[in-house]
C-alpha cells in the first residue's frame, strides 16, 4: 500500500540535499557484554529523490569513515585500523536506497549498504517528520531512520573473547539516523 502524497502535509516532489550541520548519524554496540557505547559520524553526504509518491522516491549517502568519533581518540583510532573499518583501504561507507515501501504510517526504506568492500542489503525503517518552510526561503523535510547490522557481515569480523566467556564488542550495531534535507532550487 502507497501513501497518497496528498495525506502527507507540505509532500513535494523533487531533489532534497542532506544538510550535515543539521543531521545526525550514530550509532551503539554491546561492550564488555554489560553496556553500549555510542559513536557518530561526524562527515558525510547524501541525496534524496523525492517522486510523484513516495514509493517512487530514492535516497543515496557516503559516510567518511574517518570521522568516527566515540568520545576517545585512542578507540577511534583503533576503530579506522585494519581491526575494523580499514580506513586507508575502504574510506566510505555508501547507501544506496533500492525500495520504498509503506509501513503504516512510517516507510520501510530498502538499500545496498557498501562497508569495507562488501554489500549487503539493509532495510531502515524511517518516519517522516515533516516538510515545511526554512527561515531563508527554502524548503526543507526530517526523517528519523534505524537499522540494525551485523558487523562481522560486513568484514568487521574481529573477536576479542572476555575471560570467563563473551566477547568485548558486540556483534550487532545499531544505526539511527536524524536526517534534515534541503529541496534544491530548480
């Protein structure tokens, strides 16, 4: 089922920029098997196609890898090593949007994600906030999305076992995603 664009307040057709200062992508994983520890991406860039509906809309993202940021340098650095994302080998991270699907009143937005070389197909789960006017005379849309991987999927397969059992990062990632886009002057 397609949402009409109708239903949805302010729904324009077009292309949207992500605007970074004003976006947010983070992230948290299972650490020491106890707790989570959070992390964003501090670069990167993104296109959205908005169509005639929404199902007829696309989305397309790079995240410079090398912008992680934990909150510890010494993680961070670990984390652009060969041990993880490999940053001099593999700089980005890519999404490219395959589907759109209705969910109710959210999207299910269906995609190739590029990590390390490797692609799989991910599905985030996006809610749209609202589209209205910006205070310079523009237009400008939020999302919300989230997503979870697995990262040994996609290369980052390092295990450090825990004495006494478990492991000292988790295997999933949860992503989540708070998106502001600026429709592009025609």
């Amino acid at each position: 089922m397609t949402l009409a664009t109708t239903t949805i307040p302010g729904y324009l057709a077009g292309t949207w920029s992500i605007d970074p200062t004003h976006s947010d992508i983070s992230f948290s994983v299972r650490h020491m098997m106890v707790s989570k520890v959070k992390g964003r991406f501090g670069s990167f860039s993104g296109t959205i196609v908005t169509g005639a509906t929404p199902a007829q809309s696309s989305v397309t993202a790079e995240i410079d890898l090398n912008s992680i940021d934990t909150n510890n340098a010494q993680r961070d650095n670990h984390i652009r090593s060969a041990d993880f994302f490999e940053v001099e080998k593999y700089p980005t991270m890519t999404f490219r949007s395959t589907s759109v699907d209705s969910d109710g009143e959210d999207y299910l937005v269906t995609g190739d994600l590029n990590l390390k070389g490797i692609t799989k197909s991910v599905t985030l789960k996006l809610e749209l906030n609202g589209i209205g006017p910006d205070a310079y005379g523009g237009t400008r849309a939020g999302f919300s999305a989230s997503t979870e991987i697995s990262r040994k999927e996609f290369g980052v397969d390092i295990d450090m076992p825990m004495d006494g059992g478990g492991v000292v990062i988790g295997d999933k990632i949860s992503i989540a995603l708070e998106i502001e886009a600026v429709l592009d002057a025609a």
